[in-house]
C-alpha cells in the first residue's frame, strides 16, 4: 500500500490567494518530510474554493523546495489548452522535474469553465475534444503527427515543415520516455474516462466521495478498456482519494472532523455544489436515500476515513476488501486549521496506518 495526496485544492472565498498558494506549498514540503510518494495538484479558472489555474507553475516551485516527492497534474483539464502550447509546457515540466513528473489528464467538470471555453457539457463535447487534444500531444511528443494544420473546431494550430538550414523544427520531447506517467481521474459509475486509461494503458485514479460499490465500477470499466486495449490492468496502479483525518482516538478525531475542517468544506462547498447539479447520488450507499440524510455524520461514518490509527487503518482495510484490492491511497487537501492537527493526522497516517497495511500488495 502506497501513500499520496491530492490537492483540488480546497480553499474558502475570500482566502488570501498569496497566502494560500505559499501555505500550499509548505503542505507539499511537509509531506516530503514525512516520505509521501506523489501529490497531484488541481487546476480550476472560475471555481473559488478551487482557486489554481496553473498546477505546472505550483508544481515548478514546489520541486525546488522537496527533494523525493513526485508531483503531477491532477488533472490538466485538456478541453481548456491548444495541444500545442500543452505538449511544450509539459515536456518542459518533465525535464525540469527529472523523472518527478506524473501528468494527471482529465475533461474538466465546471460549468463556467465549459461556457468560458465554449464546451458543450451536455452534448459531451468535453470527452470528444480531450481525446484530440491527447491525440494531438502524444502525436507531437512521437514525432508522428502528419505536417499541416490541425483544427478540432475549439483548437487550431499548424505542424510546419522543417526549415533545414537554420534547424527551425518542433524538437522538444519529454524527460521521461516515451513521457510522463499518464493518470487519468475518474468521477461517476462506469466512468467513461478511466474505460479510455485502460484502452490507453494510463494509471486510472478515483474521487474521494464515492462509495465502495461506485469504486468497484470504477474498476470494472477501466479492467474492460484495458482488456479492449490490449493492456493487462494492474490494481497496483490504481489510486483511490480518499478524505482522512487521524487523531489519537477516534473520539477526538470524529468531534474535530464533525466540527471543523471537514465539515466546513461539505456544508459550504461540496454539498451544495453536487446537489446543484444533480451528482449528491454519487455518495450515497442506498440510492433512495433522501439528499437531507448525507451529512457530515454519514460522511465519516460511511465515506471519509476518519479515526485513531488503528481504526482508520481497519477502514482502509474494509475499502480494500470491497473493491477488490487497490494501490495507494490518496490523502485530499484542505485549507487545515489548525495547521498543527493536520500535520500529525498526516504523520500519523504515514508512520502508522501505512505500515499497519503492507501486506495489502
């Protein structure tokens, strides 16, 4: 069992923006510190309490001050970049990162991001335009994209021919070879997107909020498009998010998350926003559950990992028994007060919890 943590990240309106961005990136030391293996850091333009837009900024900073941890997008919304400009920002990331690079890819989910970039949400038009602009970096990255020019109808650029003399010619390429590490998150049952990393032989990764029998889905449609695309599925590679918080005992832990941090960020983020949009389903155990009975209570109770050590260890234990067996888990971000509580759950989940699972392989 592996250890990591995902960053959307979450940060109240309002927040200091230069504030956080540097609180966020002493987050990314400490865990260095403490021996997590990745962190994956979100990118969002018009979504307040997900304030990044530039993951590969915060991610260029944050491998100056760590020294082991891998870093990678989580995810690069690709309905929102021309594949040209992404394939030379990523592969510069990748060298400056010497193999600490893992790149995260996704559709992008927000509203007001589609309507500035002009997606179609619910015609779809998000798969259809990731898919391309994939195609169109991996094609870059290979050398092997035809010469001429490339338009998708939300993107446009031109592959040029060389001019020989004066060595004007696309040349850079990733660090990594072929490239990157490539994940690729996943949201709702039968996810289309992690169906698509297993035809692809990506690494599939999984939201926090689900429930063991959404996740076993997850899986499902990532082992067939895996199967679809020639690739053997290895459930080593698969990340499962997950909110944590350790304390002591799980007393303490359960009054702090039921009151605190955790709870904040549900009543006034999370769950309003998947009710909007018609998505509080995801969570829920029983379906005809009514939306008014997912609280904070049967969020830790039934969701979240929350407790001593030895009973958030058990939890993850559970999960890993529902779904069939799973890689790493990843701890998820927040704007943590009090800074020191959040320092020893994570501490706590690295020393202890982590150690306590090495069997699960």
């Amino acid at each position: 069992m592996r250890l990591g943590y995902f960053a959307m990240p979450l940060h109240p309106p309002g927040a200091d923006f230069t504030k956080l961005i540097h609180d966020d990136l002493e987050q990314m030391e400490v865990l260095d510190r403490l021996g997590y293996e990745e962190a994956w850091i979100g990118e969002h333009f018009t979504m307040q309490w997900e304030p990044i837009p530039s993951p590969e900024l915060f991610i260029a900073n944050a491998l100056a001050r760590t020294r082991n941890i891998k870093l990678g997008t989580g995810v690069t919304c690709m309905v929102y970049h021309n594949p040209f400009h992404l394939a030379h920002r990523i592969a510069q990331l990748d060298h400056m990162a010497k193999g600490r690079f893992q790149w995260g890819i996704g559709t992008g989910a927000s509203p007001l991001d589609f309507e500035v970039f002009g997606i179609d949400g619910e015609k779809g038009e998000q798969r259809t335009v990731t898919r391309d602009t994939l195609d169109a970096v991996l094609g870059i990255w290979s050398g092997k994209l035809p010469k001429g020019m490339h338009d998708n109808g939300k993107w446009r650029f031109k592959n040029p021919e060389p001019i020989e003399d004066m060595n004007f010619r696309i040349h850079l390429k990733p660090y990594q070879t072929p490239h990157p590490p490539i994940a690729v998150a996943g949201f709702s049952a039968k996810s289309d997107t992690l169906a698509m990393a297993g035809e692809r032989g990506f690494m599939p990764m999984s939201i926090n909020h689900v429930p063991f029998h959404t996740l076993k889905t997850h899986w499902d449609a990532y082992a067939e498009g895996a199967k679809r695309g020639g690739h053997k599925a290895s459930r080593s590679e698969w990340r499962v998010a997950r909110d944590v918080y350790i304390a002591k005992t799980t007393k303490q832990a359960r009054k702090e998350a039921l009151n605190g941090t955790l709870a904040r960020d549900w009543f006034g983020y999370v769950y309003p926003v998947l009710r909007k949009y018609n998505y509080l389903k995801i969570v829920k155990l029983d379906p005809d559950m009514p939306d008014e009975d997912v609280t904070v209570e049967y969020m830790v109770d039934n969701i979240w990992l929350v407790g001593s050590p030895d009973d958030v260890a058990a939890k993850i234990r559970k999960l890993y028994g529902h779904v069939g067996g799973f890689g790493s888990v990843l701890a998820m971000h927040h704007e943590w007060e009090p800074r020191d509580a959040w320092v020893q759950s994570m501490t706590l989940l690295a020393k202890q919890v982590i150690p306590s699972l090495s069997d699960l392989t």
